[in-house]
C-alpha cells in the first residue's frame, strides 16, 4: 500500500472500505442483494445522494460481496440475507489491504511530490480499465470497478469510461458513486441502473458518529445534527474540525450584517487560510454557503429556521426582506465558483474569504430592514 494521502478517506477516520456497518440504507442493499441472487444484475449501477450519506460504504460492501460470493446458486450465497461478509473472508481481506486484483478504484489521484490530491479524475486513470478488464477475473469470478466519485471526472475521461460501458466486459461490474449525478454524461447515466440513496436521519447520524468514537454533548449532537443535513461525513468533519466554534463565530459576523466587525472577519479568515488548514477554509465555505442556502429557503416558505446561535433565524428573515432570492442565488453560486478557482489556481485563501464576505454585503445591504 502507499502512504499518500486518499483523497476519498475524511480525515482520520475509518475509510468506506474499512466500514463494515452501513445505517439508513436498508432499501438500497436489499435492490442490490435481490438482482443479484435472482440472477438478473445489471451491469452497472450509479448510486445516487448527498455527500457524505454512504454511498462509497455501500459500493465497497458490494464489492466485497460479490468477490465473496460469486456464484447466488451456492449454498454459501443461498444462505445470506444481505451484502454483509465477514472481515476474515480472504477476498475481504485483500481488499481491506487495497489489494484485490479484480477490483480496480477509480478515484482522484495524488500527486507524490506535493502529497495533495488533483480536483479530477483525468482519462489516464480511466484508461486503467483496458488492462483491468483485459484478463480473466480470479475463479472465474468477477472483475468490479468502482469509481468514487464519479462527477470528479473531466470530459476525457468520462468518455473513456462510456466506451467501457458502452461495451461491457463479460462478468463486469460497475459501481459508480455520485454526489450530483446532473453532472454526468447523460450518455452514462443511461448505461447505467440509478440507486437513489436519501440523507440519513437522527438515530443513523448517531450510530455514525458512535461507532467512529466521537461522542458530543447533548447540545452539540442537536446542532451537528442540524448542520450535518443527513450527512454522516459532514458531521463527522465539523464534529472534528471545531466545524460549531468556526460556525458560531460565522454567524455572529453575519448577523451584524450589512455592517460587521472588521477585526473579527480577519481574525476568522487567518484561522481558515493557515497552513495546513485546508479542511477548516473548505468547511468555513461550506457552512456559509449553506447559511445562504437555508436563508433562501426561509425567504420563500416564510417558515424561520430555528437558532442554531441566537437571533439567525431573525437575521435570515431580515436579509430576505426587500432582496430578490434570485440576487442570494447568485451570492451562493459565486462563491462556490470562487472558491473552485482558488482551489485550482492556488489563491490566496484569505483573500477568497473576504471577497466572499464583501460579496453577502454588497447584497445584504439590499435589505429593507435595518440591523
């Protein structure tokens, strides 16, 4: 194994391959396990939903199953009733140690110099697949391709890959991750059979959380909740990350808007553009946007959020009154679109933030309720 970085583990925790649980998913295993032992699995399934929900977990249990049990007509397949394999099944193991010669993970690659990760999967990775799928799986088994995620593809490879689809190998198997599927080649979307997973709910965001031993007052698990949306990856990261402390000093600068306090915003923005603090830039950016996100949702339902910090929920009502949601859209969408910049360019991430914050203003000062 390489000790480079894995662009698709979040932080120190345990990797999708290494999960052995997966909560919430019941529905979604059950299709996979059911076209399986009835003989008719398609080729390819694109798995669907929010980031950070199970997906990659379900593909590896997926895999790890298939490269157990080949064959549904065994007796050893007949007796199981859902994708679970024990961890001390030799295929188990080999793919727990990234070893498995009949699956290939298609996924950002690192560069081994700088250590850090490419923001795409590029056609060199994909065209691993013409060696891969050209010879013969283990025992006559099968060859399975997981990609995570796919929306990380450019164009030359998502072509790559729709000629592999297009055409595919005999006892292959595809297990394609998606966040935004939209974003996908309608070609590709096509070849392959969607599995729509939905965000996970209160108990499964617990049992998350619990089996990754991070455990949280009750006000803090209430809040992370809240945030999280149904992702046990975005809890886990702002449960780890200080992601409550960055959000309620985000807030306090937002509620003073369109007038804030000049010292604090740079004292925040340092915090998320030292060295080394790539993960708390990304989580600042995401919970802003989501803030902008959920004030829309406020603006045209008319239904306040409740506080997560004291008055946001007043604040988000005052900053839709006399501002077009369309003009807060577009606040969200630009930042998403400045921050995708500074990623691939190398920007200043301090210099993001602020442009970030002089963006809301320009546009919460639209608002016909005063501060």
């Amino acid at each position: 194994m390489s000790d480079l970085p894995e662009p698709d583990r979040l932080g120190d925790f345990r990797h999708p391959r290494d999960t052995s649980q997966l909560y919430g998913h019941g529905a979604g295993e059950g299709m996979l396990f059911d076209a399986f032992m009835s003989g008719r699995l398609h080729h390819a399934w694109l798995l669907t939903g929010p980031s950070g929900i199970g997906k990659a977990t379900l593909a590896y249990r997926m895999a790890k199953f298939l490269l157990t049990y080949p064959d549904p007509k065994t007796a050893e397949a007949m007796g199981r009733t859902d994708l679970s394999t024990p961890d001390d099944m030799p295929a188990v193991r080999q793919i727990l140690a990234q070893a498995h010669p009949d699956l290939l993970v298609l996924r950002r690659p690192v560069d081994e110099k700088t250590k850090k990760a490419k923001t795409v999967i590029p056609v060199d990775v994909v065209r691993k697949t013409v060696g891969f799928f050209g010879k013969s799986a283990g025992a006559g088994g099968w060859r399975i391709c997981l990609v995570d995620s796919a929306d990380e593809m450019n164009q030359n490879a998502a072509n790559a890959l729709l000629k592999v689809l297009e055409e595919p190998p005999a006892r292959s198997i595809f297990l394609l991750v998606s966040h935004q599927p939209g974003r996908l080649l309608p070609t590709i979307r096509s070849r392959c059979r969607q599995l729509p997973l939905a965000a996970l709910g209160s108990a499964d965001l617990g049992h998350v959380l619990t089996d990754n031993n991070v455990t949280l007052p009750t006000g803090d698990a209430s809040a992370i909740e809240t945030l999280a949306e149904g992702s046990a990856g975005r809890a886990l990261t702002i449960a780890d990350g200080g992601g409550l402390e960055l959000y309620r000093d985000l807030v306090a600068l937002l509620c003073q808007m369109p007038r804030f306090d000049v010292a604090a915003l740079h004292t925040l923005a340092d915090k998320a553009a030292r060295r080394g603090a790539e993960q708390t830039f990304w989580m600042l950016i995401d919970l802003l946007r989501d803030w902008i996100a959920r004030m829309v949702r406020v603006g045209a339902t008319g239904t306040p959020n409740s506080d997560i910090v004291l008055g946001e929920g007043a604040t988000q009502i005052r900053l839709t009154t006399g501002v077009s949601l369309d003009r807060w859209v577009e606040v969200w969408e630009k930042i998403g679109e400045l921050a995708g910049r500074a990623d691939a360019l190398n920007m200043d991430r301090k210099l993001v933030i602020l442009n970030a914050f002089s963006m809301f203003e320009a546009t919460a000062s639209r608002a016909s309720v005063p501060a």
